[in-house]
C-alpha cells in the first residue's frame, strides 16, 4: 500500500509543482519482539534503515519529479 500511495502522491506533487515528503515513522521496541520476529539492536541502526529506504525510495520517484524536491523525514513513534 505505500508504495502505492507514494507514486500517487509523486503525480500529484508533480502536477502541483510541490515538493514531495516521505515520512516513515518507526518504533525502536516492539510491542511484543516473539510476534515481530528479528530487530535491530540499536535505535541508530533503526534509524539509519528507516533514512535508507526513505532515500532510497526518493531515487526512485526522483525522474517523476524533475527540478522538484523530495524530503525524507524519518521519527520514532507509532504510526
């Protein structure tokens, strides 16, 4: 679904010559860690995957948007 909902929301940036935020909210310690399987270690290595996929993601979406800006904003919290 969000990838869905990114490229979506890259026309519309598109369309209204806006800049384009993707934002990734992740939470450090889950819930219950035997029901989500494997997680990191650190709040750092959270933080820098969620940044890396955010970016990552941009690259993609970036020749959709030629001359307009993408941010990528990555917090901890709940969604």
């Amino acid at each position: 679904g969000a990838d869905h909902a990114a490229r979506f929301a890259a026309q519309l940036a598109r369309d209204q010559h806006a800049e384009l935020v993707l934002m990734n909210a992740y939470h450090f310690w889950p819930t219950n860690p035997a029901e989500t399987g494997d997680f990191p270690l650190s709040a750092d290595a959270m933080r820098e995957s969620s940044q890396r996929e955010l970016h990552n993601r941009a690259a993609e979406l970036q020749p959709t948007l030629p001359g307009q800006t993408i941010r990528c904003i990555s917090e901890e919290g709940y969604t």
